[in-house]
C-alpha cells in the first residue's frame, strides 16, 4: 500500500489530535482544586483526615503530570503534522504505518525502530 499524503494524514489525525487535546485541557481544568496545597488546620481537620487529604493531592498532582506529558506529545505531533513530518518514524524515515499510528498518533517510531 501506498503511503498517505500529508493531506490525508492531517484530514484523519489533527481532528482527533485536537479533541484529545482539548479533554485533556478541560479535566486538568476540572481538578485543579484538587492538586492545592492540603491546609494544616487541626482543629477543622484531623491527623488522619489531613494524610488521607495529602494522599490524594500527590495522586492528583502525578494525575495531572501525566497528563500534562500526553499533551505534549499530542502538541509535539500537531506541529509534525504541520511541517510534513508526521507519520515518519524519527530514527529511520520509514513510514511508521497507518495501523500503528490509529493506535496512537503520537509514536514517533516505526515497529521495528521501536523494539
């Protein structure tokens, strides 16, 4: 099979890049409050109630870290769309494949590079 053009690659990934990009956005959005330093106020808040409270601020805030690193890699493979590089294994030159890349747009490496 041939490989796409940059115009089919662009037309089939950037919309679904962008949608991606915008949940991601909108749910870092939605639990920012929950990634705020934990208050030390024992009166209101028990010991126990404080550690649970700071538990769950660490796993929001490495939530959000890993979410903030899929952004990146979906900004990083918009701009490969833009300059004509997307869809190209980054060692090789090799087309990655449409198969590896409905899998997740972002790969920047052929099967075979990346094993």
């Amino acid at each position: 099979m041939d490989e796409p053009s940059d115009t089919e690659l662009r037309a089939r990934f950037l919309p679904r890049l962008k949608e991606e990009l915008a949940a991601l956005q909108a749910a870092s959005s939605r639990t920012s409050d929950s990634r705020k330093p934990v208050e030390l106020d024992q009166q209101s808040v028990g010991r126990l109630s404080r550690m649970d409270a700071m538990q769950q601020q660490a796993m929001s805030a490495a939530q959000d870290a890993r979410r903030h690193g899929r952004v990146r890699a979906i900004e990083a493979a918009m701009r490969r769309i833009e300059t004509g590089e997307f869809g190209w294994c980054a060692r090789c030159g090799d087309f990655i494949g449409l198969k590896r890349l409905d899998l997740d747009p972002t790969i920047m490496r052929c099967r075979d590079c990346a094993s």
